[in-house]
C-alpha cells in the first residue's frame, strides 16, 4: 500500500529556494488565489514522483528523518521519531540551558520558516509541535552549551528544488508575464526544461551518473556497475587444443 504522500515542498520552503521570482509576487498570488501555488507544489511534485516511481521508492521519500548531526562539546545522541509534516523541514536544535538529561532545557527552530526557538524539555521523548516529529533524547550524558544539532530535510534538496523550478513558469502563466522581459521569461523556462532533462536521465540511468537508491536495491545505489567487456564463451585451454589441430592438418597436406 502506498502510504499518504507527505507534501515535499511548503509555501515558505519555496519563496527559499524560488529562483526568479520574489516573495511580494509568491504571496501575492496566494492571496488573490488562495491555495493556487501549495496545489502547483503538490502537482508538480506528483509529476516528478510518477515518472521516478518505476525506478526509485519515491512514495517513503519525507516519511521519516535521519538522526541529527551533533557538534560541540560530547553532544549526546538525539534521533527522532514519527513522520514530517512537510518534505522541506529543516531543524535546528540547541542547548539554552547546559546539565543531565532531564535537567537541561533545549531549544528548536525550523530554519524553512525562519521560526523564532522554541523551548522543550530534554527526557524521553519530546514532541516538537507542528512538525509531526519529536526527539529521542538518550538517558545518560550531558548537554553542553555549544551543542548543536542540524538535520537534513526529509526530501532530498535537489527534489525540492527540481519542484521549485518546475513550477515557476505556471505560477508566472497564471499572474501574467511582463512582455517587456522576454530575457527572464526565457531563463525561467530553461530552468524547468532543465529539471525535465535531469529527471529523464534519472529514470534511465544505468550507468550514467545518478547515483539514487533503486526500489528493491539491497546496496543503495541506482548505478549497475560495468564489468569487464570480454567475452568467455569458451575455456582459457581451447586455443591450445584449436592451434594443434590446425598444426596437425597444416602437416596433413605438406
């Protein structure tokens, strides 16, 4: 059964990474269409799933999220649990005030959104509100100051930005181009011809460069590797049995 599929890019996550378009003309149009450019986001993202789905299990992509990356001071391990609300979440965790698990008070922001810290509790299992997601924190070590710990978005970076240059030219359809700038008419439309090109040579790679995870890949990697080009259609010993009997029938007629 494929599970429900988790929205990869959000409204903020694309005025981030929305390349020729800025955030007055993005919000404009959701407030004169409300819900237009979240339901571009969500078909151009189906779009891009149904031609990589044959190839690669697309359907659990955002489904969960790796464990964070610690840096300072020994940071104890944390790993979460559950599954994001959007494909483009991007959080950051850090420690306000220093001690044991338990004791010690961390704080959370999700850098898609520019949200201010939020401050949690440090013992079990801890939910980060409004991300589907909580934090598993360990029962032993310490948290230090400087600890601080980053995770990557559910979906993969690229795949919100090939959903992001894709839809660009529909979001300037709908509001209407300016006649005068046939120049960046043209580069936005390269760019999401561009993600066409790069999505077909991912669902056709073999031995190209993509390097993406195959639905029933036991070792993580999209690419079937080459071998020698030789053909073994005979054993290394028959040459030696060809060349005596070619021997033998040159002395035959001499």
């Amino acid at each position: 059964m494929i599970p429900a599929r988790v929205q990869a890019l959000s409204l903020d996550g694309f005025i981030l990474r929305g390349t020729g378009i800025g955030p007055i003309d993005i919000l404009g149009l959701e407030a004169q269409s409300p819900g237009y450019v979240s339901r571009q986001l969500l078909a151009t993202q189906g779009w891009i799933y149904d031609q990589l789905r044959k190839r690669y299990p697309v359907d659990t992509l955002g489904q969960s999220m790796g464990p964070p990356s610690g840096a300072g001071v020994n940071p104890p391990p944390l790993s979460f649990l559950g599954v994001p609300v959007r494909g483009d979440l991007e959080l950051v965790i850090s420690v306000t005030t220093p001690g044991a698990p338990g004791t010690a008070v961390l704080s959370w922001t999700d850098k898609s959104r520019a949200t201010s810290p939020v401050s949690i509790g440090s013992a079990g299992l801890v939910s980060l509100v409004g991300t589907g997601v909580s934090i598993v924190c360990p029962s032993t070590g310490a948290f230090d100051i400087s600890n601080v710990y980053t995770a990557a978005t559910p979906c993969p970076e690229e795949l919100l930005q090939w959903i992001a240059d894709r839809v660009l030219p529909r979001l300037y359809a709908r509001r209407g181009w300016n006649p005068t700038n046939d120049k960046a008419i043209d580069q936005i439309k390269e760019l999401s011809d561009a993600v066409a090109v790069e999505i077909e040579k991912a669902v056709n790679s073999n031995t190209s460069l993509w390097d993406m995870p195959l639905n029933a890949d036991t070792g993580g990697s999209g690419i079937t590797q080459g071998g020698p080009l030789a053909c073994g259609e005979t054993s290394p010993y028959v040459w030696m049995d060809e060349q005596a009997r070619r021997g033998r029938a040159e002395d035959r007629y001499r």
